[in-house]
C-alpha cells in the first residue's frame, strides 16, 4: 500500500502526538517508578490526572535514584516542604540535601510506590524503601543491614509542578533496624 505524502505526514504527526515525551533523565534512566495501586477523582480532567500522575512520578524517581534532573522535571524553584526537619535547607536544595545525605549511608535506597490517590490539587503517596546500610548513620557506622521503611507524602501540585509537599516517615522503625534505637526491655 502506498500512500500520497500528505497522508502519510498526518499519520506521522498523528503519532508523534500520542508519543509521550520524556526528560533527559527519563530518556537515560531506568523507566519511571509505577504506582502498585492509584485511586484518581473522578471529577478531575484525564489530562489534570495524567499530568499530576506522571509529575508524582518524576519526583518518586528522584527518590529512587538520587538523580537530581527528576527534581528539575517535577519540583517548582519555589517548592515549600511544610515539615522541614532541622538543618535543612527549604526548596529543591532541600530535597538534593535529604537524598545525598540519605543515600551517604544507604547507596542503594529504592523507593517503590505502594499506592496514589490522586484528588484536587493533591497526590497522597504510600510508599515502601528499602536498601542496605552500607555508610554512616547520625555517626553510626555501617550495619551492612537492609534496611526497609514506609513513609507517607502529601503533593500539592500546580502546572504540572509540586510546589509544596508534607510528609512522615517512620524513622523510629529504621532507626531499630540500624541499631541506633532499641525497643525491646
């Protein structure tokens, strides 16, 4: 079958189109950590969702590789974290701070998305890290242990950026698996 060059350049464009483009991270790096499970708002356009999804996505992938080009794609220069711990810078220096010095003691963290609910302006994330403590630790040497430790995140989301994010993790059960903490009488 042959076809005239105007149909063929339409189909082409038609394709291009629903290709999804990718960030320079995305193109070199592993493919983009998938939720295990999402809940999406309904009243919420399938461009808005898709859009917040795959911005979630991005940041996560940050998390899981310590590759700062996700925290460009994903995170606005004016980002807030609204439960900032002590001695860390606000904004995205923040975020680069946490994952160098986390990653300092566990090199290969992995961060797995459990679950997303995605509502609003807002992705409510249930995620799952694990590694090896293979570094120091709070001056705490290396266990060579794993390590393993669910945290919760709140993202609010604007123009496909996160502006500003909440979170928990359950530090005292990763600090009982390093030894640094103990709970047992």
């Amino acid at each position: 079958m042959k076809l005239s060059s105007a149909r063929y350049w339409s189909m082409m464009c038609g394709l291009l189109a629903i290709v999804p483009t990718q960030t320079a991270a995305q193109a070199q790096g592993p493919p983009l950590p998938q939720p295990e499970s999402m809940t999406i708002d309904r009243s919420l356009s399938k461009t808005d969702a898709a859009q917040m999804i795959k911005t979630a996505r991005l940041f996560y992938a940050f998390w899981d590789t310590g590759n700062a080009e996700y925290i460009s794609a994903a995170v606005d220069n004016d980002f807030r974290d609204n439960t900032l711990p002590e001695g860390r810078p606000q904004g995205p220096k923040g975020l680069l701070y946490a994952s160098q010095a986390f990653r300092s003691a566990v090199p290969d963290l992995h961060c797995t998305i459990e679950d997303l609910l995605v509502s609003g302006d807002k992705i409510t994330a249930r995620l799952l890290f694990t590694g090896t403590h293979n570094g120091e630790f709070m001056a705490h040497s290396a266990t060579d242990k794993p390590v393993k430790f669910v945290a919760i995140d709140i993202l609010r989301i604007r123009g496909g950026r996160i502006v500003e994010d909440w979170h928990l993790e359950d530090n005292l059960a990763l600090l009982e698996q390093l030894g640094i903490v103990s709970l047992k009488k």
